[in-house]
C-alpha cells in the first residue's frame, strides 16, 4: 500500500483532471513535474512545476470517501518554500503595525538592503 493512504491510480487521476495543462503558459502536462510537499492517511500536498515556464501550483488531494477530490492554487513558491511556509503562522495586524513602526526609522531602507546582502 502507498504510505500516504491515497491509491496512485486515482490520485493520478485526480491530479490530471486539475492540471491538463499548465494554468501559466498551457504547456501540456507532460512538462509538469510534481513532488510531494506532505501526506497524511487521507490527504496529500503536492508541488507541481512547469519545465516549459518554470511556473508553479500547490495541489491539495484528498480523499472523500472513494473519490478522491484536488484543489490548486497558483503560486510563486518553490517545493522548499512551500514546506517551509507550511509551518508559519499567519501575519496579524500587530506584525503590520509593527513593521509599519519599523519602517519609519530613519535607518529602515539602509537596513532592509542590507538584508539581502
Ligand atoms: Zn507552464
């Protein structure tokens, strides 16, 4: 049996009805490559990437019974980022105000181009 819990026939199924083609350029969807982000016994995460485009998609699978049903959602981030950011917690209008506050430090647009130094 697939660890995930999920049958590979049907997920394939599933992933190829979301995805015919590349939502980005319409590249066919034998240039799509997609690695698992994380699963569970009912549930996977997967990263799909364009080799035409280099655009991206996170897909959700699950299964609802004998079915198993997808979302997608377009995205900018990579396989690691999206492992990454799946651990993060969600912006709160304190960390907005908070940065607003930090921005306005005389020191704050020297310091921001610093960071990627
Ligand atoms: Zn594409």
């Amino acid at each position: 049996m697939h660890p995930s819990g999920l049958n590979p026939a049907l997920k394939q199924e599933a992933l190829g009805k979301l995805l015919s083609l590349c939502p980005h350029c319409r590249a066919l969807a034998s240039q799509l490559d997609s690695v698992v982000i994380n699963e569970s016994n009912n549930a996977e995460l997967v990263h799909v990437r364009c080799r035409t485009c280099q655009g991206s998609v996170v897909a959700l699978l699950f299964s609802t019974g004998p079915l198993i049903s997808s979302i997608g959602l377009i995205t900018d981030l990579t396989p690691a980022d999206a492992v990454k950011f799946q651990q993060a917690t969600e912006l709160t209008e304190d960390d907005l105000f908070s940065l607003h506050a930090w921005l306005q430090q005389p020191s704050a647009s020297g310091d921001l181009l610093a960071i990627n130094r």
